[in-house]
C-alpha cells in the first residue's frame, strides 16, 4: 500500500508471446518433411533386409539343388552347372568350390586355382554382404544338414 492507503498497483500483465502464422507454417512443414524422410529411411532398412533373407533363402535351395553335381568327379559337370545357375539366375558370378575352400568351377575365369577365404570353412547359413552395388552370397553345399564338403559363391548386381 501506498502512503495515501491506495493499492499498490502492479505492471499491466505483457502479452502471452505469440509467433507468427507464417513460421507456424514453417515450422509443421519441417517437422512434416522430417518425419517423411523418417518413414523412407525405415522402410528401405526394412527393405533391404526382407531382400537379403529372400536372397539367402535362395541360396539355401540352389546350394541343396547342388549336392548331386557336387558328389560327382565330374569336374565337367561343375563348370556347366555354374553356368547354368548363372544364366538361370541373371547372376554375374556363381563358383563353386572344395571344403577347403579351392575353387572347382566359377563363371569367372580369373578365379581358377585360386581359394576363397569365405569358403575356407563354408558357413552352414548363407551370409550375405552388399558392398560397392553387388551383393555376395556365400554358403555351404552339404549332406545330412551340418556336413558341410563343399561351397558356392553367387553375386549379382541389383
């Protein structure tokens, strides 16, 4: 209170801060874009990975459709199956190869005599790796579900 007894009176109250309708606008645009892109990223992860499962399922078949050719000492009938599935397939590159890894028939040439290291001690599930714009499949050929004796590569270019 004041000396004159009246009551003290306090500053008028500011204005609530308001923005305007513009930057509003801006701003759920942002936000709308963000949560787009948001939606793309996830769903390509989602995509990329159903593609590799499906990949790998289909290595898991061609590597059982394999097992009779692979038995044989034919070395013959490697490198025509190899071909086969290639073209079948639309792969740039399926090889075959020993347990140990050495390869016995590839589509590519400069792989002869050579060994891959993947297929040294070939996985029993396919493992898949995409590097450069090619993706690469490795798998064991095997008997009896864990008797792994031999291996295939395939790659392709999506």
């Amino acid at each position: 209170m004041s000396a004159n007894n009246e009551p003290a009176t306090s500053p008028p109250p500011s204005e609530p801060w308001t923005m305007r309708p513009a930057i509003k606008m801006m701003i759920a645009a942002l936000i709308l874009i963000l949560l787009i892109g948001l939606i793309v990223w996830a769903g390509n992860l989602h995509a990329e990975s159903v593609r590799n499962e499906t990949f790998a399922r289909d290595l898991d078949a061609l590597a059982a459709a394999c097992v009779p050719v692979m038995l044989e000492q034919n070395l013959e009938h490697k490198k025509k199956l190899a071909a086969s599935l290639a073209d079948a397939g639309r792969f740039s590159e399926v090889t075959l190869t020993d347990g140990s890894g050495h390869v016995l028939a590839s589509t590519n040439r400069t792989l002869e005599r050579q060994s891959i290291e993947e297929l040294q001690k070939p996985p029993v599930k396919a493992i898949i790796k995409r590097d450069q714009g090619r993706v690469t499949g490795f798998r064991a050929i095997a008997v009896g579900g864990d008797n792994a004796f031999a291996g295939i590569k395939i790659e392709y270019v999506p």
